[in-house]
C-alpha cells in the first residue's frame, strides 16, 4: 500500500499492486485495474519510487531478481 495525496490535500492509501497506468499532463493521473482513476499532486517519478519501495518492502523485487539470477540469461 502506497500513500498518496488529492489535490485537495486529503491522503488516502492505494494498493500499489492495482495501478495499471500513470499518466502525468497537468495534473497526474493514477488509473487503477478497477478502472477507477484519481487526480494526485505526486509526480510520476515520485510515485514510481513508492512503488518500488512498497515492491521491495514485501519482497516482490528481491524474488523477481533472485529468479533471474539463478535462471541465467536466456538464449
């Protein structure tokens, strides 16, 4: 779960693991699995960072990499 923030300033938290897309004009975008979006004042880089952080946190990234070095390079 990441922590995020409204525009109108109210933080709510996300489950990292549903955002589907962050889009970044004016304001940035968070379009979850659900289809549901929500405006934030985070950047994208920002959000990304939390991301990985929150992956990281409950051991996502740290599988994901140890799987691929014991698998090796593909052919």
């Amino acid at each position: 779960m990441i922590t995020v923030t409204r525009l109108n300033g109210t933080k709510v938290i996300i489950n990292a693991l549903l955002i589907e897309l962050i889009e970044e004009s004016a304001d940035t975008v968070i379009t979850l699995t659900t289809g549901k979006k929500l405006v934030v004042k985070e950047k994208s880089a920002e959000l990304v960072s939390l991301n990985v952080q929150y992956l990281r946190s409950i051991g996502l990234i740290a599988a994901a990499q140890k799987s691929e070095h014991t698998e090796g390079p593909s052919s």
